[in-house]
C-alpha cells in the first residue's frame, strides 16, 4: 500500500469532514427545534377534516371512554363524532336545528344536544348514537354542563334560565330563573354553586343548585359581553373573559373580587385552566389562541399562537392532554379539528 503524503491524506479527508460538519449542524437544528418545541406554549399535532361541513362551529363534548370528541356544526345542522385516537370522522348526528351545547355523561353513555333553533335537548345513547328523545325546552337552548355523580344535566336558555335535567329519568325536573339568557357557566369542583355568565345583565350569577335559585350576582363594572368561563380549582377562582375590551378577569369564588385582569386576543368564545401547568388558554375568532400563566394571584400572558379566522371554540382534554379547536371551512381548506399538544409540565419527567 503506498503512503499518502500530508496533502492527500487532508484532500481525501476534506469531504468527509464537510459532511461531518454538515451532520453536526443537523444535529444541532434538530436539538434547537425540539428544545423550541419544548418551550412553545401549545404545538399543533394534528389536524382532522370533518368533511362536507359549512358555516359556524360551536361547542364540544368529551367521551373519554372512546376518546370521541362531539362537534356541534351549527351551519350544517349536525354534531360530528371525531374519533381522535384514530384521528377521523366515525359519525354525523344530522337532523338538528343549530346544535349548540353538547354534553356527555358516561354513567349512561348518553350525549344530550342543545339546539338552539326549536329550543330543544336531544338524547343519543352508545357507540352508534341511538336516538332516545327530546326534551323541549322552549328556545334558543345553549351552553350544557354534567354533574353526572348528582345524575344532573344543566343547559343554559331562553330569555334568562338554566333547565335542570335529571339523567337517571331524562326529563326536566325544575328550572333556574335568571334575569337574562345566560352564556358560559360552570359547576364549582367542590361545592354546590353555579357560577353563570349573563352578559345582557352586566353580570356574573352566583346560584345555589340545591335550592335551584340565584343568591346573588357579581356586577362586571366597566367591563362587557362576558361570554367564556373557566374553574381555577387550584386557586378557587372563577375565569371570565370579556370581549368589550378583549380582557381575562380572575374572580375569587369566596367573595367575587376581581384580582387580575389580563389582555387577550379579540372574539373569545372558550376558555380552559389546565391545572397541570397552571395555564389558561383562550381561544379567539380574531384567530389566535391566548395562553396564560396564572401566578399567584396574577395573569401573565406567555404566549399567542395564529390559528384561523372565525376558530373560536375549543375544548381541553385532561385525560389525553390535548387542546382541541375547531377550524371553519375557507376556500383554503374544509372545516376542521386542529389538535394541540402542550409542553411537557415541570412535573413530567
């Protein structure tokens, strides 16, 4: 074998040693992407189409047996039955008149749908939504909350009520008068409250759900149209956002005093504490998702993620840690569900 001189030998490496460097630059992007990744409030996992589906999205529901998410398509008068294990459509629910709230209890695998076009709750039972009958409430049925160890259902509607469904009977057994249509409301964890947003009222309702009566009620002052609301459990606060101005407002549940209140992104429609990274995560028809760090007793913003137009409802999974949006159709794309996964918790190995 004959003997390279200093020269050859570096002419001989210089192309490897290119390429080394090239691969340790690589290396080096790939550990800054996920490092990025990592440090990112919310990173999109996935997207889902819910296929031939027009016009506005509203709420969700969770089936976490089957890990189902329910979608009330309001334009297209149907709820789609999203599969998010499998990542696709198994079902449309059709026949409905501007489905709004969904709710799912799991003690009888039923899913009851609040439309808002006849005024009615309809009932829909398994893994092939077997249709079980409707409860008429009257108009413009909402928002849906379960407390299924009560066996009770409450929906939002009408000019100024909360209809109380019993879900071992599935009939209506009292109503809660409010003094307006009521918005997003929602049971406290640990007690037997329901704290109810009521917007046209200039107002957040304090109802006792044993007595089935508003006690009392929290003037919003200055601030307007507060559509979504959240639970702190963590801090025993209630989470409202307002629209006029954009704005999220912390409410402690022992006295209604406000004590923050944060920016954020315009059209909010939904909004979610994830106790797990004490986060809150808005999401907004101006076409962003908010996310903020609750601190102490302040709200911090930590970052905004651009979705998409008119994608202002969401729904956070616990049990799966995603944060499901949903996504109207545009002449760039059908509707549909854009799946975030957030960043691992301190706590996360």
């Amino acid at each position: 074998m004959t003997a390279l001189s200093f020269p050859e030998v570096v002419a001989t490496f210089r192309p490897w040693a290119r390429l080394l460097t090239l691969s340790v630059g690589f290396i080096a992007m790939g550990a800054g992407a996920r490092a990025n990744a990592d440090s990112a409030p919310l990173m999109l996992e996935a997207k889902i189409p819910l296929g031939s589906v027009g016009g506005r999205i509203d709420h969700m529901a969770y089936d976490t047996l089957r890990q189902y998410l329910y979608v009330a398509e309001l334009g297209s008068g149907s709820v789609g039955v999203v599969d998010l294990e499998q990542q696709r459509i198994v079902r449309i629910i059709g026949g409905l008149r501007e489905p709004q709230g969904i709710g799912y209890v799991a003690s009888t695998d039923t899913i009851y749908i609040a439309s808002a076009g006849d005024g009615s709750v309809k009932m829909f039972q398994g893994a092939d939504s077997k249709p079980l009958g409707t409860i008429a409430l009257g108009e413009d049925a909402d928002n849906v909350r379960v407390d299924d160890e009560a066996h009770r259902l409450f929906v939002g509607y009408g000019s100024g009520a909360l209809a109380v469904i019993d879900t071992a009977s599935r009939t209506k057994v009292a109503d809660i008068p409010l003094k307006a249509h009521p918005e997003s409301f929602q049971l406290e964890p640990s007690g037997q409250h329901i704290f109810v947003n009521v917007p046209d009222a200039h107002e957040i309702a304090f109802v006792d759900r044993l007595s089935n009566k508003r006690v009392a009620s929290w003037a919003t002052g200055p601030l307007r149209a507060n559509f979504p609301m959240a639970m702190d459990q963590v801090r025993e606060r209630v989470l409202v956002v307002f629209r006029r101005p954009a704005t999220v407002a912390a409410f402690t549940v022992r006295d209604g005093r406000a004590v923050a209140t944060v920016e954020t992104c315009g059209d909010a429609d939904d909004v979610f504490f994830d106790a797990k990274r004490s986060r809150v995560y808005v999401s907004c028809g101006e076409g962003f998702i908010d996310v903020l760090a609750s601190q102490g007793d302040t709200l911090i913003s930590v970052g905004r993620i651009a979705t998409a137009r008119g994608a202002r409802t969401a729904f956070y999974a616990p049990d799966i840690d995603r944060l499901m949006l949903a996504a109207r159709a545009t002449t760039a794309g059908p509707a549909s569900i854009w799946v975030f996964r957030p960043p691992p918790s301190p706590t996360t190995p």
